[in-house]
C-alpha cells in the first residue's frame, strides 16, 4: 500500500487545489446540500468554470469532454473538493451516475445530445428508480411503459428523488413486460423533466429542506429513441448506475469524530463535574469512532493504490458506505444529547452542524441502498457467501402477490 502521490499525481493535487482556492470558500461541514434559487445558480457557475479548467469528467474519454485519466485523479480532485463549500450538490447525480450509464450504454445520438450539456452545467439530471413499493427492492417497479408506434406511454409513480424539482432530465427505471420475472421485464429510459404529463411533488423533510420529491407520470410519451440499453435490458443498465450511486454515496461526510472531540472539550459531562471528554463512557465512543474513521480511511488508501495502478472499484465500496452513515448517525445523536435541550435547535455557529447532520443522517442509511441491501452485497459479491433464497426466482411479475 502506497501513501504517497506519484509526482504526476502531486502535480495534479497540486493544481486541483489552486483552482479551487480561486473559486470556491472553506466548507462548514455537516450542511445538507441543497438546491434552489441564487445557491443554484452560483453551482451552474461553478460546474462551468470546473468544466472549462478540466476538473469535471476527469475520468471520462477525452471525445466526451473528459480527460481521460486513471480513477485515481478523480478520487484526488474529490478529497481536495470536499475540503470547501459543496457546490458542486445538484450535478452529482448527473454526472456521477446518470451520464456515466449514458456513456457507456447510451446511443451515439444520446451521448452527443446530453454529455456535454451535463458537463458544463447547462442541465440537471435525477434518478428515477425508487417507488412506493420498490424502494431497496428496486426490480419490483410498476411504473409502466406501453408501447405505441415509435414511442411509449409511460405510468406510474417514483418516490425520494433526489433533485426531480430542479432537474431537466432524468433516468427512468419502468416495466414494459409483466410476463416475465422482476429484473427481466424492466427498461431504461431518459425522460423530460418539463413533460406536462411528469409532476414533481417535494417532500418537506425534518431537516427542513425539500431536496427529495414524489413523481407521478401520466400519459407520459417517451420516444424509444429515448430509450437506453435493449428492451428488456433495464437492469442491466441499472446495475451500471447503481454501482456508480454507491460510489458517489460511500464518502466520509461530516461531522466526524474531530468535531465531536472539540465539542466534548467544551461541554459539561453527565455528572456536571468537569468536561465530557473525561467521562470514560464517551471516551469509549470516541475511541471506537475513531477506530472506524481510521479504518475507513485505510480502506480507502488501498482503493486508491489499486486505481493508481490502472484497477477499479468493486463491490467492497459497499463496506465504507454502511460504516460512514452509521458512524455520523451514532456522533450526531451523541452530540445532541450531550447539548441537552440546546442541541436540538442549535442551527448557528461551530455547535450547527450537529444538529442539522442528525436530521439528514439516517436517510444516508437507506440512499443509495440501505444497510440491509449492502450486508448482503458484502456478503455474496465480497465474502462469497450463498445468496439468499428468492421466493419470486423465475416468477412472472404479473404473478407475484401484491399485498391486496
């Protein structure tokens, strides 16, 4: 394992950092992305400016606008990115996982109308795969697509899309065959955003934000030019976006255990005698959160070797994501209990982002497949356990109970 950045590498984090020096302001950790108004307006700005300097699509093929380097730079750009204000919120969808799935399994025609657009931050993009009743289950969707001459006659309803209010287009996730089993009978397509027949409704969320949304889709006419990968070849594109989502999702976000351990300086501990950093109780805590953080982070020293070695990630991306949402959810909740009353309604200053984390944190739980779904990942595709018996193996969707 090898810490240390080649000299190419030193001179790209080297330039990376410059950049963002010249555009960007420190971050305040813990804050959930947002997405609207004048803060969106100053992220199209900055996805440009990224885009023009050579710092967005580092890894994609040079004739798509990238760069066309190893995945090493792009995990360097990122470390040194997430260092400053998250400008960067309403693109990572789009280009962290929707126009990735394009490029690789999109048409010529596709590739040429929507990558560059998507680069230069001139459109947004969201993922429209989770429903009501297809949430960590996702090949169980009912959306329906009906085909009609050249085009398709979409139905149905996503839920907890990231992003759907402020997006153009997005990836779609529906079922064009209910003759055949679950993850055969499913289809991508790109849809129109601004389709009369597409409503986007935000769902207002504890942590008082509105970054999530229901879909319904009415009568919604899809050109199949529209269509991504085969008939009937949905999930296969999906499996492309979806290992792309975990990758996005399995970051490190704040706060971490260095803020907790400022924070316990401060506070009094539970018995009001002295601060809480000298009750063993939370000492144990932190000692075991920085066990993981450091774990994490070693983990992640050897991905990046392997990627600088011309590898790619696997499914062992799962780990770190499970880790680092349970992590920030148990620092959160102790940091909150530790403010007594005051924690909870602490929105200003250093304090701020603990309260406003504990909001957000258990969703980071379920985004991009919840714990449940990962363990069974890490079981099967990592450890090479057996895989779980599947009542539905082979079973025709029309066919499956529904509950009524």
């Amino acid at each position: 394992m090898d810490f240390n950045d080649t000299p190419e590498e030193a001179k790209f984090r080297s330039e990376a950092r410059a950049f963002l020096d010249a555009n960007l302001k420190p971050k305040l950790r813990g804050r959930e992305p947002g997405g609207g108004g004048d803060e969106l307006a100053r992220s199209k700005a900055y996805q440009k400016k990224k885009a023009d300097a050579g710092f967005s699509g580092i890894t994609w093929p040079k004739e798509h606008g990238g760069r066309g380097l190893p995945a090493i730079f792009q995990v360097i750009f990122g470390q040194e990115e997430g260092k400053y204000e998250p400008l960067g919120g309403p693109f990572i969808i789009g280009l962290g996982m929707c126009v990735p799935t394009i490029i690789s399994m999109g048409t010529d025609a596709q590739r040429e109308r929507f990558v560059a657009k998507a680069l230069n931050g001139e459109e947004i993009w969201c993922q429209l795969f989770s429903e009501p009743s297809a949430g960590s289950d996702v090949a169980a969707a009912r959306t329906r697509a009906v085909k009609d001459g050249e085009d398709w006659i979409v139905n149905g309803q996503k839920v907890w899309t990231s992003g759907a209010h402020i997006s153009d287009w997005g990836l779609l996730l529906v079922r064009t065959d209910p003759e055949l089993p679950k993850h055969k009978g499913l289809t991508m397509f790109i849809v129109n955003m601004k389709d009369p027949g597409v409503e986007v409704r935000p769902i207002h969320q504890m942590s008082g934000g509105s970054n999530f949304n229901e879909v319904y889709f009415t009568d919604v006419r899809i050109a199949d030019a529209m269509r991504v990968g085969g008939v009937g070849e949905g999930w296969k594109v999906a499996l492309v976006t979806l290992m792309n989502e975990r990758l996005a999702v399995g970051g490190s976000p704040g706060p971490d255990y260095a803020e907790i351990l400022e924070l316990a300086r401060r506070l009094s501990g539970p018995s009001g005698q002295g601060a809480l950093l000298q009750d063993p109780a939370f000492r144990q805590k932190l000692a075991d959160w920085y066990v993981s953080a450091e774990g994490y982070k070693l983990g992640r020293f050897r991905t990046m070797t392997a990627l600088s070695k011309g590898g790619v990630p696997g499914p062992e991306s799962s780990i770190g994501k499970i880790i680092n949402a349970n992590r920030l959810q148990d620092i959160t909740n102790a940091a909150i209990e530790a403010q007594d009353h005051y924690g909870i309604v602490a929105q200003d200053g250093p304090d701020g982002v603990f309260g406003d984390a504990y909001l957000w944190a258990p969703g980071l739980r379920i985004a991009g497949g919840s714990d449940e779904i990962l363990k069974n990942i890490i079981a099967e595709r990592v450890l090479g356990l057996p895989q779980d018996p599947r009542a539905d193996k082979d079973v025709a969707f029309k066919d499956l109970p529904t509950g009524r």
